[in-house]
C-alpha cells in the first residue's frame, strides 16, 4: 500500500514539478538573454497548468503574450542568489523525488495515529480556551481546534457590553465557553458565554427562592397583565395583582424595587416575583400609633399619598385637620414633609391609614400652623395613646360589670385587639387614674 | 551539507494540529498529492511529505544562516502576528507583521527612504529633541513614528533585499510571493490546502490556521537558522 501510494504521489508531482522546473529553467536561460525554441514549450505547459511564469531576471521580453517587467530593483540587483534559487530547487526535486527519505515516521504510522488526534466539537460543549486578540466586535479564542473560535460582543455577556475587555477578555486569558455554532464559512466555531452566564442566573435564583430573601430589580417595560423586571441579568414577570397597590404601574417603570420570588423555573423560563410579598414584611415593623416622618408623593381630591419608609399611606382629608378641608392642596402639596400618625395598616391589602388631625395641639392647626403640629407631633400621638389606653380600660371594666352581672357580656377577645394596638409595649406607669367627672 | 536530523517527530506534529487542512470544498486542486484524505468535510494533509519538505526547508535554512544570508519572514494574520515577531527576534530575522505594504521589496528603494526616516525620528526622539517642538509639531512626528514603527518595525535593520522569504499564510500574503516572484528570491512557505503549491519555492504543507501549528514550524525552521549561524561561527 506504501509503495502503491508513494509511486501514486510520485508520478502526480512528477508531472507538476516536471513543467514547473522546465518552466523555471526556460525562464532562467532566456534571462541569459536568448529566447530559445524551448521557450514556446515552456510557456505552452506553464499557460496549461497554470503556474506563474518566472518573470525573467533581465526584465526582458520572454515571449510574446508575456508582458514586459518593468522593475528597475530586478534590474539593479547583482545576480548573487542564483546559486541560492539553484539549490533550493534541487532540494525541493529532491522531496519529491525521495518522500521518505530522513523522515522518522512512516505513512502507515501516520494513518493510524490520525484517529487519536481527531478532534470533535459539537455544538453545546464546554471548551477551555485562551483569548489571544480582543477586536471592537468580539475576540478570538485558541481551542485547540483547526482553527481559532470567535466569540462575538452580543454573547459575551448577559449585559450590553462596549468591549469585550469589560467582561475581562484581554490577550492571555483562559476561560470557559460554550459552541453555540460551529464551522461558519471560515471553518470557524462561535462561542458564547451568555449561555454559561444563564445557567448561572438560574441556579442563583432558585438558591434565592429557596432562602426566601427579598432582592431588588430595575423595572424595565410595562405590558398587559403586569411588569418586566430585570434580576440577576434574567427578565422576570411582576403581575399587576403583585405589586403593592398604592403604586400605579405605570410609574413604577424604571424604578428598583423590593421583589420576592414566587416562581422559578427554568426549562419553561418563568421567573414570576412579586413586590407586595416583599413589602408586606416591612409593615409589620409599623405599630399602631406610632409617629412617622412622611413626604406627601401626590395629592389626590380624597386626600394624600404620603410616602413613609417605602410604603404609601393614605391621609385622608377628614383626618387632615379638624375644621372641614374644602381642598388638600391649600395645605399639603407633593414633597412636604410632615409627620404623620398611623390610624390602621391592613396587611393584606397594604393599605395604612393615616392622620395628622389627631396630632393637632388645638384644633385646626394644621391649616394655620403646620410647623407647631410637626413639633408636637410626638406629644400629641402619646396623648393620644393614653387616651386610647383610657377608652380600653374603661371598656375592659365595662365588660367584667357585664359578666359579673351575669349577663350576656360581650365576648370579645380583648388580648388580641390589645396586642393589635400596640398596647402591651405601652407603659401606663406615669399615667393619672381614671377619676369619675 | 550533510542533511541533520530536525527533530521532526509525528506526535508533536498531531498534537499542534499541523495535519488539519481547510474544509473539503474550499480546496486547491493543485494541493491533491499532498492531501492524505478527508474527514468529517476537512481534508488531512500528508505528514510525511510535510516532514520531509520541512527538513529539506531546514537544511536550506542553515545551510544559507552559515553563509551569511539574510531572511524575511512575514505573517500578518491575527493568529500569527505576535508569534512571528517573537521568532524573528530570537532568530535575529527582519520580518513584516503588519500589513505588507505594496512594493516593500520591488519598491525598495522608497521603502529605504522611509526607513531613513524612521531612524532619523527615533534618534531625535532618544535625544529628547522631539519634546523642544511646539506641541503639535512634536504630535505630529510622534504619530509618523508610531505609524513607522508599526509598519516598518520588522525590517527597521534591513540594508538590502532578503536573501529567503518565509511566508506564513499564502493565501493572505498574495502580493509578498508576487514580489519575490517577480525578484527571483527564493521562498519557503507553509501552504494550506487552499494554496497553490507551485507559486513559491518549497511548500510546507501544513495548517496555517491555528496558533500551535504556525508555533511549531516557526520554531523549527528558526532552529535551524540558529543552527547555521552558529556552525558559521564555529568556523570562523
């Protein structure tokens, strides 16, 4: 089979290097400046096979149809490398002529370590590649393949990129990446490292669901049923049911909020979270009662959204002020601050009731004097409360008169309404007895 | 010169990847008996007569370094920039491995001016003077150093035309084997199976697409200037 082979590539080079050196030979004698018969033959087989004819060292006319050379340089050069030329011909005769010859290996060797070596990407594999050149529209990464892979801008990274080197691709760098496209017409592979980056996202987000913590995402789009979220690099899906109800949709677009998962899964991509499940946690750090810092985010003819620690309550306008408000925005206007008292917070819904009336030294302060309210607003809200804690330990007496009685009390549960109000962290130890008027 | 061993073993060859040929219908038909076979759409360059045609190459090379013979060698693919100009360096070759420029070789005469030029820059620039200029002017010939230098950076040492031409990629180098045809210099190039074989001198049929390959034949061709010059100088 060797011998069949060697004399099969023997007799094709043979062939070639026959009329390629006979080409060259005529087209050095004719350099000497005489235009032999040969020459014909030479251009006749050059013209057949196509080799390039070697424009003669003189510059002179070879033959007819064979433009003249003008090159003063090949003109001027004294003629030193012809011995040059001369030997690297015969060396290349001699290649062809003696294939094996000093070669350590042999063919059969050769054909069978070609399996061992074979190399097979498929789309979807992981590869470990070296970057070695990081252009304006991507970089190039050695694998190890036939040729080296590309990795464009669009999939280096979950992100818009400007340049690749962001991501940290600079020339000497080994990372991982995934063939996403092989064997373009240039033989070469493209590579992605968004999928790799996904995979991670995914997996991130589910350990998140699993611990239950509450992230932040950047609202990016509305659309009809709810919003678009960006987390982790991933979109998610906030329906409208799930954000908290004192923000429209619409202006929650391109603002961060507070979100938790609901559902994540990843063979079907649904990412849905939710911004009520995540709000609904920092109201049970208001108690009833309890005086807060607000700033008035829009007003309404019913009254004002008045924006503390997050979340939005309503201050209604009958608990504005004691005297009769024909409208809010003869008091209060968006930006004000003010501290404001919370009346009831419904979790459910997330829905806190405000009011400033009750923080009101005299009645109808707040329209003529807002600033005293602010400063006694402390006072008033624990005057208010001891008048809360009045009101129910008058009811409390009330009903044990009625059970004493016998009669039908009412069978409230006062622990839990007392609990409810805040009143178990009340201290009633500075407070007067109730004295009968 | 009696022919030396090169070192020229089959696994370092696979193992670069030096045996992996363009895909099947990219081919040149002049390439036929150097191609092995074709396997999965890419043809398989025979190994053995790429081995024996790169000891040949090898043995011109050092027979030629013993002589005194200058070499050019030139690639300008992105694969093979930097790797070019660190065996060049280490070979003392001139080389080009940015782009080519258009009569580099049978417009030498130009090119020297340039290279006068760009020497003339440097000179001012390491004696400070550039910094003496109104700022623009100073902005100016700095950019033309940089150009110089980037284009020229490679045969900045060269006096005279090359004496052999080790060109990389035939397919990108197209005017570089046309000048050296044109000026009867000798040339060894690494033809791929989309070349055409009988354009240069000796073809060494291997992959010039990857970086392990190009790596691996530069270093053995550059060994084997190394070898000459240093035989030159044993002699003397």
């Amino acid at each position: 089979m060797e011998i069949a082979a060697a004399m099969a590539t023997r007799s094709v080079a043979v062939s070639t290097g026959l009329c390629g050196q006979g080409s060259r030979e005529v087209a050095r004698a004719v350099g000497g400046g005489a235009i032999q018969s040969s020459s014909l033959l030479g251009m006749k087989s050059s013209r057949l096979l196509g080799v390039k004819l070697r424009a003669p060292t003189g510059g002179q006319v070879v033959a007819a149809g064979v433009s003249r050379v003008q090159c003063r340089v090949a003109v001027a050069t004294p003629r030193v490398k012809d011995d040059l030329m001369a030997e690297a011909e015969e060396r290349w005769y001699n290649a062809l002529e003696s294939p094996l010859e000093g070669v350590e290996f042999t063919y059969e060797e050769f054909a069978d370590a070609l399996s061992k070596y074979d190399f097979s990407f498929e789309i979807g594999d992981t590869v470990k590649g070296i970057v070695f050149k990081a252009d304006y529209n991507g970089a190039l990464i050695d694998i190890g393949a036939k040729a080296p892979a590309y990795l464009p801008l669009e999939e280096a990274c979950i992100y818009k990129l400007k340049s690749v080197e962001e991501v940290g691709l600079v020339a000497g760098v080994e990372e991982e990446f995934s063939i996403i496209r092989d064997d373009d017409k240039n033989g070469r592979m493209i590579l992605s490292m968004k999928k790799l980056q996904h995979d991670f996202s995914w997996e991130r987000c589910r350990q998140l669901q699993m611990d239950d913590v509450t992230i932040r995402g950047k609202a990016l789009s509305a659309n009809r049923g709810g919003v678009v979220v960006d987390v982790e690099g991933l979109r998610g899906f906030v329906p409208f049911s799930q954000i908290s109800a004192r923000q429209n949709p619409e202006d929650v677009v391109d603002k961060e909020l507070p979100l938790k998962f609901l559902e994540v899964d990843e063979e079907r991509t649904r990412l849905v979270l939710s911004n009520r499940k995540a709000i609904a946690e920092n109201h049970i750090a208001f108690g009833i009662g309890s005086v807060v810092v607000g700033t008035v985010q829009s007003v309404k003819p019913y009254g004002a959204f008045v924006d503390i620690g997050g979340v939005s309550g309503l201050l209604h306008i009958s608990q504005i002020s004691h005297d009769r408000l024909t409208s809010v925005e003869t008091v209060l206007s968006p930006g004000d601050k003010l501290k404001v008292m919370i009346l009831s917070q419904d979790k459910e819904r997330s829905r806190i009731s405000l009011s400033t009336k009750k923080l009101e030294p005299t009645p109808g302060d707040m329209l003529r004097n807002p600033a005293l309210v602010y400063e006694k607003a402390d006072e008033m809200a624990k005057t208010f409360r001891q008048r809360v804690a009045q009101a129910e330990a008058a009811a409390r007496a009330e009903e044990l008169r009625l059970q004493q009685e016998g009669g039908f009390g009412l069978r409230g549960d006062f622990g839990s309404t007392a609990n409810a109000l805040g009143l178990d962290l009340l201290d009633l130890a500075d407070i007067p007895p109730a004295v009968q008027v | 010169m009696k022919q030396k061993s090169w070192d020229i073993h089959l696994e370092e060859m696979m193992e670069a990847g030096v045996h992996f040929g363009h895909q099947a219908r990219k081919w040149n038909p002049k390439m036929t008996s150097y191609i092995f076979t074709e396997r999965k759409g890419i043809h398989i360059l025979n190994l053995t007569q790429t081995a024996r045609f790169l000891s040949e190459a090898c043995d011109l090379l050092a027979n030629a370094a013993s002589g005194g013979k200058q070499f050019l060698i030139v690639g300008t693919k992105y694969q093979a920039a930097d790797l070019v100009a660190s065996a060049a360096t280490r070979a003392r070759c001139h080389y080009v491995n940015k782009k080519w420029l258009g009569g580099m070789l049978t417009n030498w005469s130009t090119i020297e001016t340039r290279l006068q030029r760009f020497r003339d820059l440097e000179d001012k620039e390491n004696m400070g003077l550039l910094n003496q200029l109104p700022k623009k002017e100073a902005a100016n010939l700095k950019r033309q150093l940089a150009q110089l230098r980037k284009n020229l950076g490679g045969i900045k040492y060269m006096t005279s035309l090359p004496d052999i031409v080790i060109i990389i990629d035939q397919q990108k180098e197209f005017t570089a084997i046309q000048e050296c045809i044109t000026l009867g210099i000798p040339t060894i190039c690494l033809v791929d199976t989309d070349c055409n074989p009988d354009l240069t001198d000796i073809p060494i049929p291997a992959n010039d697409d990857a970086r392990a390959s190009i790596r691996w034949i530069l270093n053995k061709l550059t060994s084997a200037i190394r070898e000459g010059r240093y035989n030159s100088m044993e002699i003397k």
